[in-house]
C-alpha cells in the first residue's frame, strides 16, 4: 500500500451529565438488584473525563482582594462565562480540543469537546461592584476587593 493513507477518525462522545448515569444507575438496580454491588456510580474512567474538563482552580488573598486563577488551557476567551449572583460566582464554559497527527504512514484526528462550570460561595464582605477579571495564556484571573468595612475588622489574635 505504497503511496496511500489509512484514515483513523475517532471522536469522544459528548460528556453525559450526572444524571445519564444516575438514570442509567436506576434502571440497572430495577433490573439486576446485585448491581448495588458492583462498580461504584461513577467508573474511574468517567472521573478522569470530568476532571480534564472541569478546570482547577486556586484561591487566595493578595493584599486587600480576594484572587481565583482558573486553568483554562485550550479554552478561547469568547468561550468563557463569569456571573455573580449574590455572593455565587459562576465560572462555565465550553471547552474543544483537537489532535491531528499526520505523519508519514498513518494520519489520526481526535476530537474532544464537552462544558464546564464552576460556582463558589464568596465571603459577604466583597464589593461585587468592582470585581475584574483578566484571561491570558489558558490562566483565568479574577480580581474581588475586600470592602472598606471588612479591611477596618482585621483584628491580630495573641496567641497563649
């Protein structure tokens, strides 16, 4: 087969949600009780799979702000969506990757896609009002300042 190439395609299907599996958990217990017994809800396999695209996240306090950096690799700015509800802040996204290998006797094309989303409980004392948020580099940081009452009650506890 000089002169020819094989084409592999594979493509990940898309990411079920906890409920596919949980329906699917359901109906096997109906069907086979023993099932109780066996694998546990979520196959390690499946784990792996949320964990790569669920991004990780880092939090921390810089001076007078509250700091999040997200790793998001692979991930386009216009893909990104940050909302504050209260004190909830909501990370979520959409989330592809492609892998083409063309080489000189074989050729491959993955695939993957799938979305993402984060929330977080803030503490009350931040002013929503001026939170920021900057994305360079597949790093997602966001920026919430301490309001002026929460700086004034930073109280030193002596230790006994």
């Amino acid at each position: 087969m000089t002169g020819t190439k094989e084409l592999v395609k594979t493509e990940k299907s898309r990411m079920l949600t906890p409920f596919d599996d949980l329906e699917r958990w359901f109906e096997s217990m109906w069907s086979r009780p023993s099932s109780l017994f066996g694998p546990s809800l979520w196959p390690a396999s499946r784990l792996m799979e949320m964990k790569e695209l669920s991004p990780s996240v880092d939090i921390y306090e810089e001076g007078n702000e509250l700091v999040m950096k997200a790793d998001l690799p692979g991930v386009k700015r216009d893909e990104i969506t940050i909302d504050l509800t209260g004190n909830t802040l909501t990370i979520s996204g959409e989330k592809k990757q492609e892998e083409k290998v063309e080489k000189e006797n074989y050729y491959r094309y993955e695939r993957c896609h799938g979305s993402f989303h984060r929330s977080f409980e803030l503490p009350e004392d931040i002013d929503t009002e001026k939170v920021s948020a900057h994305f360079e580099d597949g790093v997602l940081e966001i920026r919430i300042p301490k309001t002026e009452e929460a700086i004034g009650k930073s109280k030193k506890i002596p230790v006994d």
